[in-house]
C-alpha cells in the first residue's frame, strides 16, 4: 500500500522513515552528526574521489557481484567528487604501542574489508585480532559464541584473547 502510494507521489510515510532513521527533527534540525560523519568516513573509504563516469563503469561489477545492494552501493562515493577539502591522502601508519586491544574482522563483511582488521592488527602493538569466518557486517552479538566469549572477557575480566583467534558462527562451532 505504501509503496503504490509512493508510486503515485505521495511518499509521506518514506519521508517519515528517512527522518526517523536519520534523527531530523520537526524544525528540519537533526538530533547528531552520525549523517555527516559516515558522509567523510564513506568518502576516506574510497580512497579518491570517482567520476560519475568511473562510478557508472564499476556498477556493473557491484551489481554482479552483490545484486540485491550492489547497485545501490557503487553509487555510495558519489557525492565524494565533490567534496574538495578532505584529503584522502594517507601518511603511512607507523607501529602504534598501546594497552592490549582487541580487533574483530569479519572474512565475509559487506562493509569493512576483512584486510583491513588485518592491517590494523598489523600495524597496532599489543593487539590481539578475533577472525570470524563468517557474513555480515561487525562480528560481536551475531551468533558466535566464541567471538562473543572473548570480547566479554577482555571488557569484563581484563583477559585478552590470544593474538590471533578464528571463529566461526555458533551452528558452525
């Protein structure tokens, strides 16, 4: 019923749901900043802006290798062509010491490529890097009790995985 709604121009009750997700106030002010934020952070994660025309060209690729949101999500650097200040340059990141600190990486994560808990494994001292063979963006609470496991104990207890554990989702365990 919305949807034909929608279809024949009254898109009121779509509105409303973009607002409530995003958090726009009545007066059209938003309650934070998470919009914005995930806006430069997309952009930082695109590694340069795109034409329209490279943008086009990939899609093809998005839609085939993710057809349910491949299409939607190749468009998602769009609006990074024209955002000129951020620079996506990146000086290269040195062997950061720190107190023990745990990384989840999810092999199969449709939103942050498992190389790159990899990569921040390597590059952070006193790290310790949960692997969960799995699906699904972020790994803590989606179904792995050895995930799950590990990071109460580091938050709870102090006790720190080892350096690198692999896990599975829990009807794989």
């Amino acid at each position: 019923m919305q949807f034909e709604k929608a279809l024949s121009g009254t898109g009121k009750r779509f509105l409303d749901l973009s607002d409530d997700y995003t958090q726009r106030d009545l007066d059209g002010t938003y309650a934070n900043n998470e919009t914005d934020a995930s806006f430069v952070i997309d952009c930082l994660d695109w590694q340069g802006a795109k034409s329209t025309t490279e943008i086009s060209s990939s899609s093809k690729l998005f839609a085939k290798e993710a057809p349910v949101f491949g299409p939607y999500l190749a468009y998602a650097g769009l609006s990074c062509q024209f955002f000129p200040a951020l620079s996506t340059i990146r000086q290269p990141i040195k062997l950061i010491k720190t107190t023990p600190i745990v990384i989840i990486g999810t092999t199969r994560d449709p939103a942050t490529p498992y190389v790159w808990a990899q990569a921040l494994h390597k590059a952070i001292a006193n790290s310790s890097l949960i692997s969960l063979n799995g699906d699904g963006h972020t790994g803590y609470g989606h179904g792995s009790t050895c995930v799950d496991s590990a990071v109460d104990a580091y938050f709870l207890y102090g006790k720190v995985p080892k350096k690198e554990l692999l896990c599975t989702t829990s009807f794989n365990e």
